[in-house]
C-alpha cells in the first residue's frame, strides 16, 4: 500500500513551479497537437508519450517506472492538472530495444502528435530517445538515463529529473573507507556491464577504493547483452575479494548471488548499481548468504535538497497502485521535484 512508502513520501514538495515549467514545454509543444481553439485546449487533456520497457532486459525497471508515471499522473491529476487539464500518458513498450525506442518516439510525436514527452528506462535507451525528439523539436523530460553520455552531445531539449549517476557510487566508496580496520575489505573485485550507466559509476568507485588502500583482485567489462554470467562469476569467486562491485541489472545481479551461493562465496560486502532495489525480487536471491551489507545507492554521493514538507499520502490515489515498488515511488517523487 501506499502507506507503506509513506517514509518516502513524507517530504513532498508544492508542485506550482514544477506545473508551470512542464506546463511551458505542453504549451511550446502543443502547436503540433492539432488543437485549434483555446477553449479546445483548456477542455483537452495533455497526451505525454513515453516508451517504457515493458519486456526484455530492462522490463522489471520498466514496469517500476510504468507505475511511477501513473501514480504522478494520478496526483497532478487529483490537484487540478497541468495549467488546468488534465494529463493523460500514452505508454508503448520499447522491448528494451534503442531501435525500436526511436521508433517509438518517432510516432508519437509525427502520428499521435502528443503535447509531451517522458523519457524511457535507462542511459542506454534515453541516448537514442533524446536524439530523435530533438529532431522533432520536443522536450524530453528523463526519469532514468542520467548516465554522462547523454548530457554530452550539446542537446538542449533533455531535463533530467534525477540527479547524474557518475557518483552514485561515491559515498559507498567513502562509506567502506571509513570502516574500522577490523571489518574493512582490503580486497575488492569488480565487474560491470559496458553500459552507459554502470560502467562509469564503478570504474569512479575503482578509483576513490584503490586511492584509500583497498587493492583491485579482479576487474571484468562484459557485454550488456552477456545472458551466460558463470564465467564471469566464477573469477569474482577465484579472487576471493571481500567487497564485490557490480555494474548491473536486476538479472545479472541475480545470476551472481545465486552462483555465489552454490559456491558458498562469502564477501563481506556487495554493492550493485541496480537489483538490490528491486526488493522481493532480488532479497529473494540473498536466502543463505551472511554478508555485513548489501547496498544499491541510486542517487548516493550527492546531497539532497530541503523541500517544504507535504502531506503524506495514507491511501493510494488509484486503486492500481498498491503494493508499488521502491523504484515506482522515487520515480513518482522525481517528477513533483523537477524544475525546483
């Protein structure tokens, strides 16, 4: 239920800024809409496109961010709109795929002709997304995709709502520097996918781990479209390093715990760049292990804003959202703070 998240939610933020900002890019946007007349466009509702891996690699995420977009739909909806209207969001599957990503965008803003556009899952997929929307003229508000390469192409049509995930991985890094002796790993494997979103948040923490003493014992890039991870966990394994790095996904994270456990590796400490806060689905993996932590830092290292307090919210606003996911609510809570 939503009271369950309730923590989360304590802190929300009024969301008058957040309305006329997105609101401006609907109204920059809507003379591709077709609407003729202001009484058209103060009665018709405000399409926001978006495509989301419903399937494929990147589905659970997917399906996470799925539920987040509708549950902010829910409460802009609930207090009044954007500049009045409604929001309606029109959401494709993308199957985790850049092509089929850009065909989809392409779509919806030259057949649907939405007023606006919400990004997909992942840097990976917001690259490809963000181009063809520039070409069409359309702003893309991300609520995933904070990976450096997507902000380094000199493109002025992409807003990120989360904060960039070169140093997610940062005060975990710090955090196992400042353990006590007796507990600190002096050893450390790593292994990331070659994806745009991963790899650079572990190769930082490489860095800020091998700087404060803690020595490198195995260090594996594999292809984001690796399906057999054995060979792969099988050298974290050999190295018998204390702290274990992944840059992943909820599969291959899985893959990795679950092989860890059939050998009986023990490392005192695992971080993922993703997994872990998948919850049910991946603590489900962690049954006979006894590690000191297991962490995943989505938006680590960088400190938080203060927002006027919210509400909290003690019923879902729909009844599709119960029992959501950690991700779908910072997803949601993302949104209500952009443009602050």
């Amino acid at each position: 239920m939503i009271g369950h998240y309730a923590p989360w939610l304590s802190k929300w933020f009024p969301m008058s800024v957040a309305l006329i900002l997105i609101g401006g890019f609907c109204v920059a946007c809507g003379s591709q809409s077709g609407a003729t007349t202001t009484g058209n466009q103060q009665t018709t509702p405000i399409r926001i496109g978006i495509s989301l891996s419903l399937s494929g690699d990147f589905s659970d995420d997917g399906q996470a961010f799925q539920q987040g977009y509708q549950l902010w739909a829910d409460y802009v909806n609930a207090h009044g709109g954007l500049l009045g209207r409604r929001v309606t969001l029109d959401i494709v599957s993308d199957a985790s795929s850049p092509d089929q990503v850009q065909a989809n965008y392409r779509k919806l803003m030259t057949v649907d002709k939405v007023d606006l556009l919400f990004g997909p899952y992942s840097t990976l997929l917001t690259k490809p997304a963000s181009l063809v929307a520039n070409q069409y003229g359309y702003a893309l508000i991300e609520g995933a995709g904070g990976g450096p390469s997507v902000f380094d192409r000199g493109l002025h049509n992409v807003f990120d709502v989360s904060l960039p995930v070169a140093n997610n991985l940062m005060s975990f890094a710090q955090y196992v520097l400042s353990l006590p002796p007796s507990i600190r790993p002096t050893t450390a494997a790593y292994a990331t996918e070659d994806d745009p979103f991963t790899q650079p948040q572990v190769d930082l923490a490489k860095l800020i781990l091998e700087q404060g003493g803690v020595k490198t014992v195995s260090y594996q890039v594999y292809p984001a479209q690796t399906t057999d991870y054995t060979p792969i966990a099988d050298k974290v394994v050999v190295s018998g390093a204390q702290l274990a790095v992944f840059g992943t996904q909820l599969p291959d994270i899985s893959a990795f715990i679950g092989h860890f456990k059939q050998l009986h590796y023990n490392p005192r400490v695992v971080v993922a760049t993703a997994g872990p806060d998948q919850g049910v689905p991946f603590s489900r993996r962690l049954a006979g292990l006894h590690l000191l932590k297991v962490f995943s830092f989505p938006t680590a290292g960088i400190p938080r804003p203060r927002f006027p307090a919210m509400p909290r919210w003690s019923k879902p606003t729909s009844p599709n959202m119960a029992g959501l996911p950690t991700r779908s609510v910072q997803m949601s809570r993302r949104l209500t703070r952009w443009g602050r």
